[in-house]
C-alpha cells in the first residue's frame, strides 16, 4: 500500500482537521522539552515521524492502531511532549499518537484522593479543577502526583 493510500486511510478515522504530514508538524513531533545533544540523538538515531494523527476518543485510537500493525507502521504516543528526557521520541519514522485533545477529567474521588483523567489533561486544568473540589495536587515528579486535601 503506498504513503498516500495510508496517509487517506488515517484520515478516515481522525479527519483531514487531526492528521498532518507537514514537514514542520513532523519536524516539531521529533522533539520535548529535552536538550538532548545531537550525539545522544544520533546514538539513539531520532527519527523524523512520517505521520501525526490527533484522536478524540479511545475508538479512534483503537482504529489508528489496528490500522498501524496492519501496515507495519511503528507509533509512539505522546500528550504533552513535556519530558525531559526523550522518552516519548521516536527511533523509528512512523506514526505519533497525539493524544494531548484528549482532556477529559472522568472521576474526581475526593475520599480516595484519586482522580480519573485523560491522558491529554495538562496540570494547569487538573489543579484548578481539583481546587474547585477542596483539593491540592502534591506533585512529588512529573510522573508521580499525589491529590490531597487542602485542609
């Protein structure tokens, strides 16, 4: 199956809005927030992604996947891309997942002091929507957070 063939089938599944292969898009997709030294990334060999797709819901991101083992295609997904240390780069050019339009808070249990979110949720709306609930965020690491109570 040719890049255009792929290219049209991703976009059956996103929209044309949720799918790029614009050079900048995919230059700009092949960093984070890392300073990493163009040795390490040549060591690692950092690729340039062939294909950006931005899903909505978890049947897109199904779909996206099915459709990226079906043709082989490597994918790596991503929300933020605020790591600092290259973990969400891809080695191989493929397809990025971006799920960073994937925002939802699901479930603010306050007496657990657990929070269900999307995987696309940023801090700044977590922390406002968890204080308009009498908790605060503790966050020990990006990747670690603990939910409090204010009091």
């Amino acid at each position: 199956m040719s890049e255009t063939d792929i290219f049209k089938d991703i976009i059956s599944i996103c929209g044309e809005r949720n799918v790029s292969n614009n050079e900048l898009d995919l230059i700009t997709y092949s960093s984070d927030l890392s300073s990493l030294p163009p040795l390490i990334k040549q060591i690692y060999k950092i690729k340039t992604p062939k294909y950006i797709v931005r899903p909505s819901n978890s049947d897109q991101i199904s779909k996206i996947i099915k459709l990226a083992r079906q043709y082989k295609i490597p994918f790596i997904s991503r929300a933020g891309a605020s790591s600092g240390n290259g973990a969400i780069l891809p080695i191989e050019s493929g397809l990025i997942i971006d799920l960073t339009g994937m925002q939802e808070i699901v479930e603010i249990d306050a007496s657990s002091h657990l929070v269900t979110v999307h995987p696309g949720i940023t801090w700044e709306k977590l922390n406002f929507k968890i204080n308009k609930n009498g908790l605060r965020n503790k966050k020990e690491s990006i990747i670690k957070s603990e939910i409090i109570h204010k009091r």
